[in-house]
C-alpha cells in the first residue's frame, strides 16, 4: 500500500507483503486507516498513516472482507464475499457482528447518512438495504449480475458498478430509477476464436460470443455469476472450448456444441493459453514453467513437458501442418512438434508478440504489441511484413513497471478479414483487406 499526501509530495510505501490487498477506507473522525486483504489473502490491518509503525492485524480469517466502509461509530462495515454475510468490525479487537447471512456473494457496502447500510451482491445482480436499527432487510432493485462496487452521494445518489460490463450505473432510492451512466459491450476483451461467423472472446469477466458481422453481443457465463474464472483465453476442439486463466492456473472446458461447462481443471503455472486435441489430451502454455504441456487422462492429471525454456510464452494456435506455434516474449514465433518437442524459430524480431492466427493461405498474422503493430509472418521463410500499425494496442504499465499482462487476440476470417481485441480501450476491431 502506497500513499501520497497531496500532489507534490513523494510516494511513501506504508506496507508491503500483504498480498491480495484490496479495499480501503479511513475513519472520517480519527484519520485512522483500515485495509482487508481478500482473495489472495484473509486479514484486516490498520495501517499506519505516518508510515513509522508496521501494519497492526486486527482479524484474519474472516471470509474475504471485501469493498467495505467505516461507520460514524467507528466500526467497519462490509461485505464477507465467501460467506454470504454483511458484517460490522469492531476495530479494537476484531470482533465480528452478523447483521445478515442471507447474501449468495455480497461483494460490497456503503452506508447513507440515515445509517442504511446498502449492499451489492454480484452472483445475483441484487442492490439491498439493511437498516441497521432492526438488521431488517430488503431487496431494493435487481441490477445486472458481476456487480463490484458502490458510492453514495449526500443526496442519497447510489452508483454501481459492474466489472462484466465496464458499467457504472446511477439509482435513485426515491423513485426506483435506474440510469446508466456509463457502460460498454465488452468488459476486457483478450484472446479470442473464430467459428464461422462467431467470435469467441475470453473477456476475463466474462465469456462473450460477438457476430463478426453485425457485432452483436451475447454473453455465455458472467464472473461471479457462474464458475468463470477470469479467462485470458480461448481455445477451440471439434467437441471442446477451453477457457485459460493465469489468474487462477485454470483451464475449462465446455461443450462446443451446447457451451456448457464441463469441468475446471486447475494446477497450472500460469497457464496462457490452451488448446483442446482431438485425442481428448490438453496442450497447455505455461508461462510460470516457459514450457508446453500435455494434460491427460482421467481429470488431465497426467502431465508430461512437451517443450521447455520457452521465453515467455504467450499465446499458441494449432497449424494447418500440424505444428504448434507459440509467441514468445523474447521476439520470437515458435514451431513446436507436439510429438517429439522439436522447436524450430519460424520467425523472430517481433517485438512484443502475443495474439496469433493462421491465414487461409498459410502464413500467420501476429500482434505485435510492443510496435502497436500487426505482422504478417512467413514461417516458409522467416520474414514478416507490417500488416497495420499505430494500433490501439499495448497496455502500458508504469514506469519502470512490466506492461499490465493481457493477451491481445487475433483472428483471422476465410476472406482475410483479420480480428484484433485492444488492451486499451477494451474493444473488438476489425481490419477489411484492401483491394
């Protein structure tokens, strides 16, 4: 946790080693500071503004003390995302009070000033009110499920946002009215497939299909309010769909047929992408190992090191050949044979590439976001020609920071019509042939 006083003052770095630190708040009357580690971690701190005594554990184990809020009696209150409970903490000695457990995965709570307290729940799409004089509560409005934070304004203005659909939206207590304020059709798109005139898209908190033509939205599974988990990737079998996360070391599949979830198979070191084989095996990219690896038998425990000492690997397709071929971070496209391991440089000097795909005639389109670039690569010969830049691609990180990871994904149509997700303005692009 970083702080800074005002705009010409230095960053001061008041904790560390918390990992998971997520919501914050101080208390309006002492200036006291208060930070709940959740999902990576389970704890609630106070931290110590001045930055000359270490952070003091006030609870631990609490259920993932998520978005939460200091009450004018000094008492935080908020959310416990695992056990579907609002709570207040007494700060002095951690002592938790239930005021209600009827939630399914409450993510966050605010107070109004008639002491409301107001709480989303993001499985169920529901904004709810506990007065906190009798702990009686009442569904107020049904908002759409992925919900993540709230604010109250002083004259009772409540916002809501919503990570599924980059959305923040306004309600009205008085009259029920509901106004978005802002919203977009994709979340945070990265890699994605083609099928037909479909595009799969690993959205992260969501899971999309988009009409190439029309561009159409529909969702398949939402975070939080399904078994999503933050996929970065999209994998595409003749009966399978493999979703990645290197979030969670997970791959799922589903049906390709229906695009329901089949099972989640976790254990991953920072898996990157995956592709379903049609002897039912999983090739999985590891970037936390730089290898490639076949995932088998029953629950794919079975893992055996296709290839290794790959250097950052980021995104793969299965060629027309026969072959895997694997972006790396160091420049490089990668041809891999799935049977024996043998790698071969198809091409390199590539800058930053991730998201690939293979042509109808053979080559491979790849972005290059490091040039906010898309290449056309050769792999007969090794050479590439620039395809399109000044792209809207390539998230920067801060400075002196590696770039925030997300995939950008290619894919490219029967026409040559290519596909191209951006990093950072969260959209779907499309690149028409000339000529």
């Amino acid at each position: 946790m970083r702080y800074r006083e005002n705009d010409t003052a230095p960053i001061r770095e008041l904790a560390k080693d918390l990992p998971g630190i997520n919501s914050l708040a101080f208390d309006k009357r002492t200036g006291k500071l208060y930070a709940s580690q959740v999902f990576y971690g389970d704890a609630l701190w106070e931290i110590d503004v001045a930055g000359t005594a270490p952070p003091r554990l006030i609870a631990k184990d609490l259920g993932g003390f998520n978005g939460f809020e200091v009450g004018p009696d000094g008492r935080l209150y908020g959310p416990l995302w695992f056990k579907g409970q609002a709570v207040k903490i007494n700060p002095a000695n951690g002592n938790v009070t239930v005021l209600n457990n009827q939630f399914k995965t409450p993510a966050a709570a605010n107070l109004d000033t008639k002491l409301n307290l107001w709480v989303v729940d993001t499985l169920t799409g529901v904004l709810s009110k506990i007065e906190l004089a009798n702990a009686k509560r009442t569904n107020v409005k049904t908002l759409a499920t992925a919900l993540d934070n709230l604010a109250i304004a002083p004259d009772g203005t409540i916002y809501v946002s919503n990570m599924a659909d980059n959305s923040i939206v306004a309600f009205t207590p008085g009259t029920g009215e509901v106004k978005t304020l802002l919203s977009g059709k994709l979340a945070v798109p990265a890699g994605m497939k083609l099928d037909g005139d479909t595009l799969y898209v690993a959205d992260v908190f969501a899971f999309r299909a988009v009409d190439a033509k029309s561009g159409d939205v529909r969702d398949i599974f939402r975070a939080h309010a399904s078994h999503l988990e933050y996929p970065g990737a999209v994998g595409l079998g003749t009966k399978l769909i493999t979703l990645t996360s290197w979030v969670t070391g997970s791959v799922q599949l589903l049906d390709r047929a229906t695009q329901k979830e089949i099972e989640t198979v976790h254990g991953f070191q920072a898996p990157t992408d995956a592709i379903p084989m049609e002897d039912g095996s999983l090739l999985v990219l590891e970037t936390g190992t730089g290898s490639l690896v076949r995932a088998s038998g029953d629950k794919y425990v079975d893992r055996k090191v296709i290839a290794k000492e790959l250097v950052g690997p980021n995104q793969m397709v299965l060629g027309k050949d026969g072959a895997v071929y694997v972006t790396e971070s160091a420049g490089r496209l990668t041809r891999i044979d799935p049977a024996t391991g043998a790698k071969t440089t198809a091409a390199e000097k590539l800058g930053m590439p991730e998201g690939l795909s293979e042509t109808p005639w053979g080559t491979f389109v790849v972005a290059d976001t490091q040039g906010k670039r898309l290449l056309e690569v050769d792999p007969a010969v090794g050479v590439f020609q620039i395809v399109a830049d000044n792209l809207a691609i390539g998230l920067a990180g801060r400075p002196g920071m590696p770039p925030a990871y997300l995939a950008t994904g290619v894919a490219v149509a029967a026409d040559g019509t290519i596909y191209i997700t951006s990093d950072t303005n969260n959209s779907l692009m499309r690149l028409r042939p000339q000529g």
